[in-house]
C-alpha cells in the first residue's frame, strides 16, 4: 500500500467539490485553518462554487477539477469539500493511476467513500475524516487535529471508547478498510471493490431506514464479504429512521450484531467515526490494531 508524503509548511492542497452544491461561504472556517494554522497554500477548485441541480457543476466540470488536482505535482493533498452525492457518477470519467507514481491523500467521507475504495483498490491509502465544509461546525476540533496528525505524519495516539454491551473481545491487527456502508455496498462487483478479507472493517451511515441497514448487511454477508474480516469497527449510525405502521424492533446496532453473530473476530460499537462528531481521521489502507476488552475499545496504528 503506498502511502502519500506527509504535508509541510508551503505545501499546496486542493480543495474540491465532487459532489453536492453548498454556499462558499461555508468554506471560510476551513480556508482560515488550513492557510493560517496548518500554512498551506490553497488550490480552490471551480466546483467550490458552481450548482448544476443536485451536483457542484456538471459531472465533467467536476471530473475535471479531480483529474487536474490528481494530475498537478504541485498539489500535496485533495481535499473533497463535502459529500452529498455525486463522486460514484465520477469513477468513470476519471484516471486515478497518476497517483500511483505521485502519490497524494486524498481526504473525505460519505459519499466520497466510493473515492477511498477505488485509491485503495489500486494499492493508496487514503483519508476518511472530516471535510472542509464541516469545519465551521460546533466541537470538532478533534476531528480536525486528528486529520491534521495524519495529513503532517505526526504521532497519532490511539483511538479509545468505552465498552459496549454488543461488542465481542479481542484483539486483531489488519489493514483498515471501509466507510459510508451503504457507498461500500455499491462497489460490490466493481473496480472499486476492496477485497476485505484480513482487514479491520470500519462503517457508519446517515439517514437509513432499520430495514435498509437489515438489507445492507445481509447483502454484505450474502456475498461472502463479512466471513474472513479480521475485525468489525462500528462507527456512528445517525438519523436512521423506523416504519412507524411496521416498526423493525431492533436498534440499528442490534441489527449489525445479529448480522455478525456467527463469526469470532472482535467487534467494537460507537467507534468515533460518522456523520456526526467525533469522527476521527481513518488511514483507509493503513495497518491498525483493534483490542476490545470488559473496559474499552482501543484502535492503535
């Protein structure tokens, strides 16, 4: 797995939209911590302030500022700006193998997991961690130091969580794989597809209904992509919704842990990632280990 160099001072990034429009101005937070705090300098891509419908410019325009930031030596890092949708309508339209002889991270979460996997199927690692239009956001300032320990190949200590009563014990060492789960399931049968098999599986995910997530995880099981995980992360599943007339009667964390419940390997719930903070820096691709005891859940890398 090639690993991109770390940042420095003067360093260029790009920051991009592949996905949904939003307000430029909600970039202002992010444009004062990455260029005052961090010292970078900024690359601001046309999308940041084009709307075509439901999408940050067209599916060209927005391949397009992809491509030349992938393309571009003088651009350290990517950033996508948000999620939404769009990035998956891009994997066509964009060459990614640039970066396997310049490698550079390419940060996001959400939508832009179907990104992290295609990198990570063709041998990068890459970022999941908080985008620049979450950084005006209230208490995410771990998210953001988290992102930037990662970005500067700084000392990141671990990742810690109280025990729940669903997790199961144990430790397991693997790369780490994983994102958005319902983004994950659409690269099955793909390019994009990651082979999970060894690897820590982290997932979240937003505004799902209880039997979309049931249907999500029995797919995953189905073909054979839970079986030889060496360990299961959960992360944050906000704003899931139930049928009212038809209620599910499982908690969304219930429904994961029946899907799971036949195999061994260690499983830890309200891991610190999702739509919601904290949602720390992932190195999508990178070696961790996960030890989940009576007490707590740490990740370590």
């Amino acid at each position: 797995m090639l690993t991109p160099p770390s940042l420095r001072p003067g360093d260029t990034v790009a920051i991009l939209a592949p996905a949904s429009p939003f307000a430029y101005d909600d970039l202002q937070a992010a444009f004062d911590v990455i260029r005052n705090d961090w010292q970078l300098t900024v690359w601001e891509g046309e999308t940041l302030q084009l709307h075509a419908g439901g999408f940050a410019g067209t599916d060209a325009q927005r391949a397009a500022d992809l491509q030349y930031a992938i393309n571009e030596p003088s651009i350290k890092a990517i950033f996508a700006a948000r999620g939404g949708y769009g990035s998956y309508r891009l994997i066509e339209l964009v060459d990614f193998t640039p970066l396997l002889t310049q490698p550079k991270w390419l940060v996001g979460f959400s939508d832009v997991t179907v990104l992290l996997s295609h990198c990570q199927q063709l041998g990068l690692a890459t970022l999941h961690g908080i985008m620049p239009r979450g950084f005006r956001l209230p208490q995410i300032e771990q998210d953001i130091e988290t992102l930037r320990q990662w970005l500067f190949g700084l000392k990141v200590p671990p990742y810690t969580v109280k025990a729940h009563q669903l997790n199961r014990n144990g430790q397991a060492t693997g790369p780490l794989a994983g994102g958005n789960l319902s983004l994950l399931l659409h690269t099955l049968g793909t390019s994009s597809e990651v082979d999970w098999d060894g690897h820590l599986l982290f997932i979240e995910d937003i505004d799902e209904t209880l039997f979309s997530l049931d249907r999500m995880m029995i797919q995953l099981r189905r073909a054979g992509k839970l079986a030889n995980l060496a360990g299961l992360l959960v992360g944050n599943f906000s704003d899931m919704r139930d049928n009212t007339s038809l209620p599910f009667g499982k908690t969304p964390a219930q429904i994961i842990a029946d899907s799971v419940a036949t195999y061994t390997y260690p499983m830890a719930f309200n891991v610190p990632v999702g739509h919601v903070s904290p949602n720390l820096a992932l190195p999508v691709g990178l070696d961790a280990t996960m030890n989940v005891n009576e007490i707590e859940a740490i990740l370590v890398f």
